[in-house]
C-alpha cells in the first residue's frame, strides 16, 4: 500500500510542472471595442435584494469644437 501511495505521490509531483503552460492563455473579447464616436448612455433601476437592472443605448458622441482666436 505505502509503495503504490509513494507511486502515486512521486506520479503527480512529476506531471505538476507540465501542467503549467509557457506561454499563458489569455482571454481575449471576441466583440471588438467600439470606436471613439461612439458612446453608451446608460440608466438603471433598482431590483430586489439590492440589485439594479441596467439598460444601455449606443448613441453617437458629439463631437469636440475648439474654438481659436487671434490676438
């Protein structure tokens, strides 16, 4: 019994650095980021047992105006 425990402890110590990959998976979003003239406006209720329901729009972002003077 020992010597098959001593088997399986010795089996196990010699998988556990394979199991670790060189090079790590990293998750990536499938769905692209959005563009800088898009925005989002949200607005949210309340639920039970403190939660909130939350509804978002895309909307198009105003765009910047800089005004410049001489002088």
């Amino acid at each position: 019994m020992r010597r098959s425990l001593k088997f399986v402890v010795l089996a196990a110590a010699a998988a556990l650095p394979a199991a670790c990959a060189p090079n790590p998976i990293i998750a990536r979003d499938p769905v692209p980021a959005p563009g800088p003239d898009i925005a989002y406006r949200c607005s949210s209720t309340p639920a039970l047992l403190n939660g909130y329901w939350a509804e978002c729009e895309r909307i198009r972002r105003e765009r910047e105006v800089v005004i410049r003077t001489k002088g």
